[in-house]
C-alpha cells in the first residue's frame, strides 16, 4: 500500500481540529494532530510531515514565534490557517517563511488545492525540475516514484521502509550533489537528531542491500568518506534535453 502524504494540523480549536481532520482524511491524506507549539515542534520532528497547517493562536505561543524556529531547520511547507484577517498579520507570516495563508472560515476546496500547490511546489524547490513535473527520479535501473512513495530497482519494488524511502527521496531531489551527514539527519530527523549519524549509517546499509547488486561497488548511492552521500545523476527524458 502506498504511503499518503502526511498533514500536521497544529490547532487548538477542537471543532476546527475535527473539521480538518475529517476534511483531510475523507481526502487520502495521513493526519497527524498538536494541539501547541511545543507538541508541534515534536511532531515535525518525529514524524516529518509533508505539509503543515498552522494555527496563529496557540496556547503556550504565538504560530508566528513556531514558524520562525521552524524555518530555521526546515523547509516543511507551513500553510497558516488563521481567524487574522489584516493585510499585516498576513505579510509577518509570509516574511517569517510560511508558504500560504488562508483565513477562517474558508471553503474546504480552496483549502484542498492550496495543500497540492504546496507539495507541488515542495518538489520544485527541491532544485529538480524533473521531479516537479513528472513526480518521479530515474537513475539507470533506479526508480523512484514521489507520487507512490515507492522506490524501484529495474521495474521491481526494492520494499523500503517509510524511513529508508525518505533517505532515498532526498537524496533524489539533490541528485549529483553531496548531502552531508548533518544535513540528511536534521532534514529527516529535525535538529534534535544531534550529531551522531549511527541512525543514518543503519539505514543505509539497509538501503543498499536492497538496491545494489554489489553493495562494495554502489551503482546508485555513494559515501563521501567523512562528509556523507551522493545520488548518481538522473537520466533526463527528451524533453529535459
């Protein structure tokens, strides 16, 4: 089965919260729920959601303080969903890194396709155009498909986990470049992950025992010794060309 992309709805509204909740998930979507800022934080920590709706009036802080500690490790996209309908409250979020901002109340449609422009738009600027249009990455005999959350070795499922997905995934989007180990982890795992990588280097092994012939000689996935990993370049299509 394939993986749905994952919703934080970070509310403290209970009838608003259902709502969404209700809304999101007739819709396909994984919801996930915080009730504050600091549960927030925990859960874009642990469970690396796709898109994130944000409340501006949280309890224990202000949405804008939640976004502006957000933006300094991630770049999850955050749609705020706020009852703040003044022109200013909407430029502060904007300038503090939120990548849309809708007011209450809002018609379930609109809120529906301002969710698919920001994954859309989460896939652009991960700087691969390719992705973007298409939803998928290939490499030789290596597919990964973004839209099914699946990873292919010559046309046949390699049966990631979610967590060895993700790592795929990223190093996907930035294909032909170095990703560090500290990059990888704060990306997958937030800034909590801290600096040891064990975690990653777990992951990887398991990574190339399922789409690596030869794990000593990597066709796909390679190690910077002491700096970290690097997707072999995509193939492009003719009209990348």
């Amino acid at each position: 089965m394939a993986l749905r992309e994952r919703i934080l709805i970070v509310e403290d509204e209970a009838s608003i919260q259902k709502m969404l909740r209700t809304v999101l998930s007739a819709n396909g979507y994984e919801v996930i729920e915080a009730l504050t800022g600091a549960e927030a934080l925990s859960m874009v920590t642990s469970h690396c959601p796709d898109v994130i709706l944000l409340d501006l009036g949280l309890p224990d802080m202000d949405g804008n303080d939640l976004l502006k500690s957000l933006r300094e490790w991630t770049a999850t996209p955050v749609i705020v969903v706020s009852a703040r309908t003044q022109e200013m409250d909407k430029v502060a979020a904007i300038d503090l890194g939120a990548d849309d901002y809708i007011t209450k109340p809002f018609g379930t449609s609109e809120l529906l396709a301002r969710i698919r422009m920001a994954i859309r738009h989460s896939r652009a600027m991960r700087h691969n155009d390719h992705i973007a249009r298409t939803g998928t990455f290939q490499s030789g005999g290596l597919t990964i498909d973004y839209n099914k959350y699946r990873v292919y070795v010559d046309g046949v499922d390699a049966h990631l986990t979610q967590g060895e997905y993700r790592i795929v995934a990223l190093l996907g989007r930035y294909a032909g470049r170095v990703l560090t180990y500290d990059f990888i982890m704060k990306e997958l795992w937030g800034p909590a992950s801290g600096g040891d990588n064990k975690i990653l280097r777990v992951n990887m092994a398991n990574i190339r025992r399922k789409i690596e012939k030869n794990t000593a000689a990597p066709r796909y996935i390679f190690t910077e010794v002491g700096v970290g990993y690097r997707m072999a370049e995509g193939d492009l299509d003719e009209e990348d060309n």
